[in-house]
C-alpha cells in the first residue's frame, strides 16, 4: 500500500503552528539594535542608513498586527550580483515567520497570509508584479 503523498499544507503547518516563546526579563533596546545591525553589516555590504532600516523592518515583523499599515521592504541593486539574494536570506532570519517564496500565484499568497500570517519574502518579486512594486499609490 502506497504512503499518502505529503501536502504542502501539512509541511506549511508544522512551519508555522509552533508557538514563539517570549524572552523572559529585560532587555536592552539600544543593545538589540547595535547587535542586529553588527550582525548585517558582517554579512553584506550596505550604507549605514541601509542597515538600520532592514533592521527595522525585520523588527516591524515580530509586531505588524499592531498598526494599521505596514512598508513594503524591497531590496534593490543598479547591477546583478549585488548581494540582493544574500540580504533576502538574512532578513530572512531575522523576520518573525518568513516564507521565502519565487514566482508564488496571487491567489496561493493570499490564501498563505491569511491562514498563517508569515513574513513573505519573495525574490525576482518583479517577475511576477509586473512593476506595481514601484509605482505609488494612493
């Protein structure tokens, strides 16, 4: 008798069912900030302003549910082979529930964030945006 094929559904579940533990006693603001940018800056090249905003927003992941609206993160290079990859798998690690993702459907993203709420990460985003990345809106 054959095995039943394993859904991405279940494997998407043990992902993200898991509860995060909060940090027991007080820490230090200042601290946490100079060791995640510290942490940034040995793995890839970036302006100081750079590093401190992808800091930022990896720390917005942890606590989005508590505003309103949220920014985007898009990293961006003037050539190929930048490091973009290598700053998209780092953000990664510091984002609360990141899923990394390529060429996902709409549809599929949709039904993604709204049964687990992760942190989407996609890279070569603009194949499939088809440029709505970049334009303002209202």
């Amino acid at each position: 008798m054959a095995k039943p094929a394993k859904s991405a559904s279940n494997s998407i579940d043990a992902l993200f069912k898991q509860k995060d533990t909060p940090m027991k006693g007080v820490f230090d603001p200042d601290e946490l900030v100079k060791d995640g940018e510290s942490l940034i800056e040995d793995l890839v090249i970036l302006p100081n302003y750079s590093v401190f905003a992808a800091f930022l927003w990896c720390t917005l992941s942890w606590c989005y549910g508590l505003f309103n609206r949220c920014p985007l993160l898009l990293i961006n290079a003037p050539e190929k082979e930048c490091g973009k990859t290598q700053m998209l798998k780092i953000v990664g690690k510091l984002a609360h529930r990141s899923l990394e993702t390529a060429n996902i459907s709409l549809p599929s993203l949709f039904r993604v964030v709204d049964e687990y709420g992760p942190t989407i990460l996609i890279d070569e985003a603009d194949t499939f945006m088809s440029g709505n990345l970049s334009q303002p809106h209202d």
